[in-house]
C-alpha cells in the first residue's frame, strides 16, 4: 500500500469502482473513480468499516 505511484495520473474511469468522494483527485464527476489503479487496505481489516481507499487524493481548489 505505501506505493506513492499507484494513482498518479488520471486516466479513464475503472469500470465496477463506484466512488461518492467528490473532493477526490481521482472522482470522474460521475460517480466513478479515474485513477490507473487503485490500493484499499489495511491488509488486516476485518469489515468494511476498517478499510480505507489508500488512493483518495484531495482535490486541489
């Protein structure tokens, strides 16, 4: 998960990743997500609750 170069860039959006965080970088306007990829961990989680989008990159203003 540390790998800063898993969401640089913006690309189209990841087909079946649905994202509500529209002060993200990443957020298509759409509902979708536009990262190359994406990283969710902590790899110990045990419920959604736990789990966190290590690709969430404010947006700038």
């Amino acid at each position: 998960m540390g790998n800063k170069n898993t969401s640089e860039k913006k690309g189209k959006h990841l087909k079946g990743v649905a994202c509500d965080v529209k002060n993200c970088a990443f957020h298509d306007g759409d509902s979708y997500c536009a990262a190359n990829r994406i990283a969710v961990g902590p790899s110990y989680a045990n419920s959604t609750g736990e789990t966190v989008c290590a690709t969430f990159k404010p947006k700038s203003l």
